[in-house]
C-alpha cells in the first residue's frame, strides 16, 4: 500500500491536532508527560512481548514516522493509533491528550451498593446531560468501561422487564486490575473508566466546546482495599484517591445499627433486617489517613477538594424525611433549550441529610469534615434502585428490572461539575432573584 509517510519533526507536527493539553497525566502510575513524548502500541502481528506487560501484550514504542491521518507507523510498518503511558506502557484514551481531566474516586464498605449506585450513576448521567443539559456524556474509552457497561446493561438494558437481576460486587483482583512488571516487582493498578464531557447544540459554551470540555476519569474501589496492609507499594490500589478532583463516599445506613433502630416501625426493606454491619466511619478515617500520608498532609490538616457524602439506599430510609420520592434540583431555562441546576434544592438537601446523620450517626459527620474543608463536604440522599430488593428461592437479595427507577443518582456528579469546574453545568444560587441571566453562572 503506498501511503504518504511523514517523517521529519516539522512534517510530524502537522499531523498532530492543534489543540492538546501541554501536560498528559497517565490515568494508571500518574507519571507526567508532554503529550508530544506518549508511547504507541503496536498493530503488526509480529510485535507481541512487551517489557513490562508480558509476551502476550503488543508491544509499546516511541513512533518516529506518521501517516497523515496522525496514526503512527509502528517497527513493521504497520499504521495504528493506540496510545500507552511511556512508564508504565498501560493503555490510555487519546481524548486524555486534548482536553483536561477530571479525576473522581469512589469508596465505601463492602455491599454497600456501590457498584450498583456506579451503574445507575453513569445511566441516568447518559440520558440527563444530553436531554437537559446540551451536554454530550459519552464513553471515552469503550474497552476500559466494559466491566461498568455489564453492570448497566444486567441493571437496564435487560428484555425481560419481570427478571430478577443482581451485579456483581467489585474485586480487589481480576478484571479490576492490569498487571505491570518492573524486574522482578508486580504492581497492580486499578482499572479506571473514561467519559468524554463536552457541550452540544443549545448549550450557553456550543459556540466554543473545546473552551469546557473535560474528560471524566472515575475509579472505583473495593471496600476490601481499605482493611490495614492492603495499600502496598505493589499494590497501589487507593493511591488515586490523593490525586483525585473530588471524592465520593457512599455511606450505607442500612449498616448502621441506630438507623436501622429509627427505621424499624417504618421500613420492610430486607437490608434493614440483614446481618450486615461495618464501621463506616473507621474506612472513612482510614481513607484521610491515606489521602493525608500520600500528600504529604499533617494529620491535622483538611484535604482543600471536594467530598460528597452519597447517603445510599434512600428508599430504605426515605421515611425519616417524610417518606417524599426526591424532586430533580433542576428546571428548564426560559428560552433556552438547557437546564439550570438549582444549587439551593441541592444544599438544602445537604443540611436536611447532614442534621439526620449528626443525631444517628455523629461520627461520620465528624470525620468527613476532620478529612476535608467543610465548606466543601456535601451530604446528598441516593437511590441506585429506588426501591427494596426481594428474596428469591434461594434466599438472595436480587431487583426486578420493571421496579427500577433510581433517584438522584446523577446529582453529585452534576454538584461538583457545577461548582468547583465550571462552565459545563450552568446553575442558579439563588430561587429568589428575578433574573434568569444574573442567576447563571
């Protein structure tokens, strides 16, 4: 095939985009790098044994010939335009070249809805930001978010609406994980997902996208990875919570003994009942001490980013606040063909729900605002099913697919777009001024 090669450093620069960040961070060991000196992987059936990734891995390499398009030119000469980190040789979405990256972690204790709460997080997000907000929220990387994509479609994508499904828990080994060899040292970094965030038609930035657009790169984490000794230099598994834009701890108060005390009268939720207890607010005080000792923080001082508090399983416990199924904190702008958030229903809904926790549960209000600022702790009530599970014959907790119908899923990662990276998410402060253009921001 004769195709026009590029070869020289000027030719080379012409066929990269005009627009890339001046920094990449690798989303796996976090090394930092211009993106001019990202590695390629490549295509040739012939390159297969990498260093650190093993003979069945292609292997990676610094291109020195291009093709017009932009691909590389791997050894063998064939074209392709897979990336990878030049130091840990992991795979990374292109989009992570051209446009800033979020990073958000999400941790709690085992079987506390986490996954299913990530699942229903990300598909109510799909349908929100496209339909109110003029925002494309897409998959950046499809390959990286496939284990999240079978939790979505086992949740809501199903054909029978009448079955009775469940998902997985996250692991501390597996698919979570990819596996990198350094000498005689394995190291094991989680698998993060990608999102591609950016305006479309109707959205106050169309006219200039690429001013706010962003990556979202979300990690999750087992709540196995918080127990003593599971943070080892091989196995850096909590490590980006340091490095992360926000946090987001799913506290569940169907594990809480003085929760379960107050709901008695008024939940049959099986989870109320269930023999699950964990000592939520220890894991809490072990991710600050985490966070702390890894940037390099006094353990008196507060962590400056963002952390949501995610109050899940909301159902189970609505009845506390009036049993009301949870409002969308947002409306339609006047003449508009967008949505502006309503920072007021939000933060109002973070004292109600922090006052419930300082009377059952001080501890964990203690804790979350000892770790970070507390103007910058949010208390938010969730729901990833919006309703209790049943037992089916064998006596396992499991959802029907036609009784979904998650609330508020989508309102923290809405939250902390709006307020703390702005541009994406236009919001109004205040529901009592007059006019709709003072009140966007």
């Amino acid at each position: 095939m004769d195709e026009q090669l590029i070869e020289s450093e000027e030719d080379v620069e012409l066929a990269k985009p005009s627009s890339l960040v001046k920094e990449v961070i690798c989303p796996n060991c976090w090394d930092r790098f211009a993106p001019e000196r990202v590695w390629y992987v490549s295509s040739h059936p012939d390159l297969y044994g990498d260093l650190l990734l093993g003979e069945n891995a292609p292997r990676r390499f610094l291109p020195t010939r291009f093709q017009p398009d932009g691909r590389a030119i791997d050894p063998k000469g064939s074209p392709t335009h897979r990336l990878a980190c030049p130091k840990c040789h992991l795979p990374i979405p292109r989009v992570l070249l051209e446009r800033p990256t979020l990073f958000a972690s999400i941790f709690g204790s085992p079987k506390s809805g986490k996954s299913y709460l990530l699942a229903a997080m990300t598909h109510t997000l799909r349908k929100t930001l496209p339909q109110s907000f003029a925002m494309d929220f897409s998959d950046a990387d499809p390959e990286s978010n496939a284990i999240l994509h079978g939790y979505e479609d086992t949740l809501f994508n199903s054909g029978d609406p009448n079955a009775m499904v469940q998902i997985a828990k996250t692991e501390e080994v597996g698919d979570w994980y990819q596996r990198v060899t350094t000498g005689t040292t394995e190291i094991f970094y989680p698998k993060p997902f990608f999102f591609q965030m950016s305006p479309v038609a109707g959205h106050p930035k169309a006219d200039v996208p690429a001013t706010v657009a962003r990556t979202l790169c979300l990690y999750d984490n087992a709540g196995e990875s918080f127990q003593p000794g599971a943070d080892q230099p091989n196995n850096p598994v909590t490590q980006h919570m340091a490095r992360a834009s926000c946090l987001l701890f799913v506290f569940d108060p169907t594990q809480e003994p003085d929760f379960r005390k107050a709901c008695s009268a008024t939940s049959t939720d099986p989870q109320m009942k269930a023999a699950v207890t964990s000592r939520q607010d220890v894991l809490l005080a072990e991710a600050a001490r985490r966070v702390k000792t890894y940037r390099n923080l006094s353990m008196t001082a507060v962590h400056d980013r963002p952390l949501v508090v995610l109050v899940t399983k909301y159902d189970a416990w609505q009845n506390l606040l009036g049993g009301a199924r949870l409002d969308n904190p947002w409306r339609q702008h006047s003449n508009s063909r967008f949505s502006v958030l309503q920072i007021d229903a939000i933060q109002n809904a973070s004292a109600t729900i922090r006052k419930l926790l300082q009377k059952l549960v001080p501890q964990i209000v203690s804790t979350a605002e000892s770790f970070v600022d507390p103007s910058r702790v949010v208390y938010l009530p969730v729901s990833a099913t919006g309703g209790p599970p049943r037992a089916d014959e064998h006596g396992n907790l499991r959802h029907r697919v036609s009784e979904l119908n998650p609330m508020w899923t989508e309102v923290p990662l809405l939250y902390v777009i709006s307020q703390f990276f702005p541009g994406l998410i236009p919001f109004q402060k205040s529901t009592a001024a007059s006019d709709d253009k003072d009140r966007l921001k």
